[in-house]
C-alpha cells in the first residue's frame, strides 16, 4: 500500500494508495539548517474522489489525518467531489484564477485521471494551438500573481499551521496548485531551491508513461519543443516555467519566504512556528 521511509529520496517519500494518485509525503525532506520535517505529517497527492476504504484507513491510523485542503475550481469539484473522512476536515481553496477557469474546465471537471483516454485526446487536439500554448506558459506567473490566489494559499499555510493532525493537500491530478503549495510549505519550513524544484518535479516521474506516450504521438504529427512543452504543462509539469516563476518571485520580492509574507500574509512569526512544529 505505502512506500515511505523517513529519508530524503524521492522514490521513499511517494505513497502508493488504490485510488489516490501521484501522491507522496514531505516528511524526511532536510531543511536548510539541518533539521528534517517529521513523517507522517504533510501528503500532497491529486484528488480523493476514488480513495478506498484502504486508503482512508491508512490516512486517518499511519498520518492521523485531520485536515485536507482541495485547490480545484468549482466544476472540478463538484464533478468528482472528495470522499468524505470521518472526523477531517476538508476546505475548499480554490487557487486557479478566474480568467484559467473556463479554459481549464473542458475536459478537465469530469475527466481527472491522467489515464484517462479523453483526457489524453484533449491535451492531444490543444497541443499544436499557440493560444493554449501560451496559455499554459503563463499558469504559474498567473496564479502567484493573483490576489485571490494569494489569499487562499495564506489560509492555506496557516490552517497547516493550525492542523492539530497529518495535513493533505490536492488540486486535481496533484502537480500544479498542489506543487505550488507544497513549495509554500517547504519555503516556509526552511528547504533550498534545489530541494523545492526536486518535489516539484517528481509529477513527472509519476506520470512519466503517459508524458512520453502522447510526446511520441506528437513527435509523429511533427511536434516541436513548443508542442512538447505544453504536453508536459498539461500531462505533467513545466519545470522550466516553474523555475521562471521562481526567478519572478526572487525579483519582486527578493526570497520565496519573504514573498509568502508579503503577498501570501504569513508572517515570519508564523513560518518559525511552522518550522518548531513540523522539524526535528
């Protein structure tokens, strides 16, 4: 059911639960200072719309889950709502600003699995068109810029703060809401760049068949890295653009932690709280 040792690995950190995908935990991460973030204590994953009884069992015995926190727009989660755990509690952040909702929506509220065929043959028939291109180049830049967006991470951090138990968050397939807010909460526990990119990037090793399986059929159209780079946008993430967005960030706020304090509203005081409950 579960691959996890307390260590730093990424293939040791990932979860493997019956219906919960591209799921891992940040615990055994080594911070900045040396010190690690406790297992057992922070899951990112995509949406628990199909978790088993076997996974809510090890969530709320292994994790002692008591909080989850869903980043997906409205149609997405109304359309494969979260099972609901006894005794969690769940809150809607919804992060993707307003102008990505209806672009995001076709084929994306009733179709969440990476699998999926139509899924699959959406992203496929978007690949070759420059406006949705583009439209994926500017995700990130778009949602770390957006006061809304803004606002529901700020919360967000804080009711990780507030948690009195295992903490989960997701967006839909748990790659780019969710891996912004998992750099949130590394930024604020202390880790390194390297440390946020490496998490980040570990979607794409999770859906690494299905990434290279449409890339052949694009390569086969006549696809170039534009095409290439809006199938790793969708399917998986854009490293490159995240680190963009990271280089945005550096520039008009100076750090990742001072941009969670200034844009985000999570004050120093509260990320060295952070830091004494989640590190050992």
């Amino acid at each position: 059911m579960v691959l996890s040792a307390c260590c730093s690995s990424p293939r040791e950190r990932v979860l493997n639960f019956d219906g919960i995908e591209n799921a891992r935990e940040l615990g055994g991460l080594v911070m900045q200072d040396g010190r690690i973030i406790r297992a057992g204590k922070l899951i990112r994953s995509g949406e628990l719309s199909n978790a088993s009884d076997a996974d809510v069992a090890l969530l709320k015995g292994r994790f002692g889950l008591s909080d989850v926190f869903d980043f997906r727009f409205e149609g997405e989660r109304n359309g494969k709502p979260d099972r609901e755990i006894e005794g969690v509690t769940n809150t809607w952040l919804s992060t993707l600003p307003q102008a990505f909702v209806a672009a995001f929506a076709t084929g994306r509220a009733d179709t969440t699995v990476v699998h999926s065929a139509n899924l699959l043959e959406t992203v496929a028939s978007y690949a070759f068109n420059p406006k949705a291109q583009e439209m994926a180049n500017r995700l990130y830049p778009a949602i770390v810029t957006d006061i809304t967006s803004q606002k529901r991470y700020g919360e967000f951090l804080r009711g990780v703060l507030d948690a009195e138990g295992g903490v989960l968050w997701h967006c839909s397939q748990g790659k780019d809401r969710c891996g912004l807010g998992s750099a949130f909460v590394l930024a604020a526990l202390g880790a390194s760049r390297e440390t946020i990119v490496e998490d980040f990037a570990q979607s794409n090793v999770y859906y690494a068949p299905a990434i290279e399986a449409l890339s052949a059929r694009i390569v086969d159209k006549g696809g170039s890295e534009a095409e290439l780079g809006f199938i790793r946008s969708m399917i998986g993430v854009n490293v490159e653009n995240f680190e963009s967005t990271l280089d945005l960030i550096d520039a008009q706020y100076g750090s990742l932690q001072a941009y969670l304090e200034q844009a985000l509203g999570f004050t120093a005081r509260e990320q060295e709280k952070l830091r004494d409950k989640l590190l050992k």
